[in-house]
C-alpha cells in the first residue's frame, strides 16, 4: 500500500476506477449477438463453402480437362480422316480395326499402326475432296463473307456483308490493280517529308 | 487450483464463460481506451480470438485471465492504430475547435485520462490490480509475464500517475471527482 501523509493512493484509484468506469455496463453479454457467435454459425457455413469453392474448381478443372481431351481426340481424328463429322471419322476407323484384326495371324498383337497408316490414307483423300468442295465453294457468288478463310469481310460483289450497307464505305479506297478483290483494303503509302 | 467449469473447445462452455467475464472484460477496455465504442470493438474482437483458440485454453489457467489477456493484446494493437489514426485527426482539425463528445467526456475523468496516456500494459496492470483486485500473481499469469515484471510495471505506473496527477491541483474536468491528489512529500 502507498501511502504519504495519510493519504492511500491505491484506494484512491481503485475509488476512482470503480466510479468511472465500474458500473459501466456493455451492450449485452448475450452470447447470440456476439462476433464469435456469429463467426462460429457463419464460420462453419463458410468454411463448408470454400470446401464446395475448392471442390467445384476440381471438378471444373476436370471437366475442362475431359472436354479438352475429348476435343483432342476429336481433332485428331478429324486431322485422320479429314472430316469433321464423328460419324465418318467413326466408321473409317471401325473399318480400319476390323480390316487389320483381319490381317493379323492368330494370338498376333499390335494393330495400332496398321488403324493408323489406314485413317492417314483415308484422311488424305478426305481432304483432298474437301479442298476441292472448298475451292469450287469460294467462287460461289452467295457465300458468306465469314465462311471464308481468313474470316475477313470483302467486297466481294455478290457477298452479303451481315449489317453491312451494300455499297463500300466511301473511305476505302479502291482496290489498285493487281490486288485480289477479297484482300483487305490497301492503304496508300502517306507521303514521306 | 479449484477445477475450472469451463471445457476448452466446448461451445456452450465459451458461452457460459462470455456471459461471465463480458462485462470485466469491458470495463478494463474502456480504462485502457477510454472510449466506450472502441471498448464494445476490442471486446468482441477479443472473444472472438479467444473462441478461436478456445481448444488450445490449458484448464490450469484461469479463463477470465486468459481472455484479459487476449482483450489486453487487442487494446494494446487499438491504442497503437488510434495513435496513428490521431495524428491525421490533429492535422485535420489544425486550427479548427473540437466538438465536445459528451459520451467522451462522461469518461474523461483525471485518472482515466492519465491512464490512457500511460503504455497500454501499465494501464491493464492498474486496471486488473485495481479494478478487478487481481493480485499480482494472476496479472503476470493473466499477462504471461513475470511477477517481478508486473510489481515494476505498477511501480511505475502508480509513480507516473502520481506524478502527474498530483501536478494538476485543480481537476480539468470532472469538479466533483473524489479524486484529489495531494502533492508529493
């Protein structure tokens, strides 16, 4: 205890304490509406959510992994055949297993390459007919712009540019000779200093 | 050591131990702050760690002082941000009168006022001493530190606002305050 001259300093400050701030009282004691209570009902609510957060991106990432190998093995056969259609793609490789196993000796194993050289074959004349379809295609005079190559809008004169006014922009300028009509707009050279 | 009725990691245990302790703890919030709002904020955002550590509590500690403990360390971090957040407040109003806070000024008594500008761990020292009539053993378990550590912080404390409080003859704000502190012989 301290005191000096008759005077208690410790009883001083706990009479003081006790007057300002002793019977203060808090908002509620109520454990419902405290932060912890709400951090634990929310709490267990979030943390279940970032384990369904967590689980969704696995699945997402594995559906997306499927597509894309599922999409791989559909270009890739598509690049075999040269067709896009997975009905064409199929049978050609259908008969290609099945004209291998018959080619194969008894207990004899390994057909890969033989479905393989056999879909390259059948690939090659796919896409032989279909650069022909595509070439006779490109002078058809209704084709869309966007279905050709390079997927860049033309001029050409029978095309039908989508919202396009059928005239050119008056600020293009014209084609110079010896361009190809479906090139992009040439530019002239700005005048050099 | 009497067995303690709480069990750490039970929900209803921290329950029960919330409704008993709130208002201690609060009370030694707002001397330490010295403000009733920044108290409300520390004192959940002191049962909201403890609850968070509340399996990791050891049965031997008291569970008051534990939380204290925690609810200490979160007005030590308040004061700290506070101080920053006034010297902004200060170049803000540079020039400008202050308007007088009434909620601010019931708790503006010399003492309070003089304990806020002590460090936040001599002020939760006089204030477990002296308000909560902890001895000195359970502050320096309560505050994980020494005994000896926790006598000198009083003695210091307790010299600094005698110091102080006897300087001011008159009482600034509060006229009829019991506190008059004699000079020191």
């Amino acid at each position: 205890m301290n005191t000096s001259g008759g005077f208690d300093f410790d009883n001083l400050i706990e009479h003081e304490l006790e007057r300002s701030v002793g019977r203060l009282q808090g908002p509620s004691p109520a454990p419902a509406q405290s932060a912890y209570h709400a951090a634990a009902t929310g709490g267990s609510m979030s943390g279940f959510s970032s384990f369904t957060d967590a689980a969704s991106v696995k699945v997402g990432v594995a559906l997306a992994t499927a597509a894309l190998m599922v999409a791989g093995g559909a270009v890739a056969a598509s690049a075999a055949t040269g067709s896009a259609d997975p009905g064409v793609w199929g049978k050609t490789v259908t008969a290609a297993v099945s004209s291998c196993k018959d080619k194969l000796a008894d207990g004899q194993h390994g057909i890969g390459s033989c479905v393989s050289a056999v879909a390259k074959q059948h690939g090659v004349e796919e896409r032989a007919e279909h650069s022909a379809a595509s070439s006779a295609r490109q002078n058809h005079p209704t084709k869309k712009p966007n279905d050709i190559p390079g997927n860049k809008p033309t001029n050409h004169p029978g095309g039908k540019p989508s919202g396009m006014p059928p005239n050119p922009p008056s600020t293009v300028p014209p084609a110079g000779q010896g361009t190809h009509p479906t090139g992009p707009p040439v530019t002239p050279p700005s005048p050099r200093p | 050591m009497p067995r303690s009725p709480y069990l750490p990691g039970d929900k209803t245990s921290f329950d029960a131990l919330y409704r008993e302790t709130y208002t201690r703890v609060f009370r030694t919030l707002v001397s330490i702050t010295g403000d009733r709002a920044a108290a409300e904020d520390c004192a959940q955002d002191a049962f909201l760690q403890a609850f968070k550590a509340w399996k990791k509590w050891k049965q031997d500690a008291p569970a008051e002082a534990w939380v204290h403990r925690i609810a200490i360390n979160t007005a030590i971090s308040y004061r700290r941000k506070q101080r920053l957040r006034e010297v902004g407040e200060l170049i803000r109003r540079l020039g400008r009168p202050v308007a007088a806070d009434p909620e601010a000024r019931a708790l503006d008594s010399d003492l309070l006022r003089e304990l806020r500008r002590l460090p936040a761990k001599q002020a939760a020292v006089i204030v477990l001493r002296h308000l909560h009539g902890y001895t000195n053993r359970e502050i320096a378990a309560a505050l994980g530190v020494p005994e000896s550590t926790i006598a000198t912080r009083l003695m210091v404390a307790k010299r600094t606002l005698r110091a102080r409080l006897g300087g001011a003859r008159e009482p600034i704000t509060d006229t009829s305050s019991p506190l008059r502190v004699p000079p020191i012989e």
